[in-house]
C-alpha cells in the first residue's frame, strides 16, 4: 500500500496538480447537489448526498497532501466522514423502509407530515 508522500509522487509524474483533484470534487459535489435539490425519490436523494461527501472527501485529501504530504490529518478526516456517512445511510435506509411500509411510496411530495 501506497503511502500518502508516494502517492503525491505518483500524481506529479502525472502531472496531475491540486487543482485537478478540486475540479474533480466541484463536480462531483455539484451533481450531488443538483440531485438533492432536483430528486424526488429519497433513495436518490441519500445517494446524492453520499456523493456530495466524498467530494468533501477528496478535498481533504488533495489538500493535505498539496499542503503536507507527510502528516495524514486529512486522510482521518476523510475516515471519520466515512464513517458518518455509513451511519447516515444506515439511518436513512432504515428510515426509507419505515415510510414505505406505512405509504408504500418513496416519494418526497407524498411525505407532508411526519405522522401518518
């Protein structure tokens, strides 16, 4: 396994810059965005936001490996997202099957208040 100086070794070679890896993740974290704000299915909507965190992701770690490459604070910053973001989808799937079993629908617009 790759170390997190190597990789930023690896990715000069390339020529892959910083700049790159915050394109990368200003798209991922717009199309996450454009589907929460435009989805009506909740599914949809939870893998939306799942995307939009690891964009966040990615910025950590292309910014700690621009900034330092020996000290690995934001590859636990990107660990500890992932794991929030497990627990979210956790949570949400849970929450998802709950509402489909009393409305049998995941649609956003049928869901108007929170008892049914």
């Amino acid at each position: 396994m790759m170390m997190s100086a190597e990789v930023a070794e690896v990715a000069a070679v390339a020529g892959l810059t910083v700049h790159h890896y915050l394109g990368v993740a200003t798209i991922l974290f717009g199309l996450g965005f454009a589907g929460v704000v435009s989805s009506r299915h909740l599914i949809r909507t939870l893998m939306c936001v799942e995307l939009m965190l690891n964009a966040v992701n990615l910025v950590f770690v292309a910014i700690n490996n621009h900034v330092n490459p020996s000290d690995l604070s934001g590859q636990v910053f990107a660990i500890f997202i992932l794991t929030i973001s497990a627990a979210e989808a956790a949570v949400g799937l849970a929450i998802v099957l709950a509402l489909f079993k009393n409305t049998a629908s995941v649609d956003v617009e049928d869901f108007s208040r929170l008892k049914w």
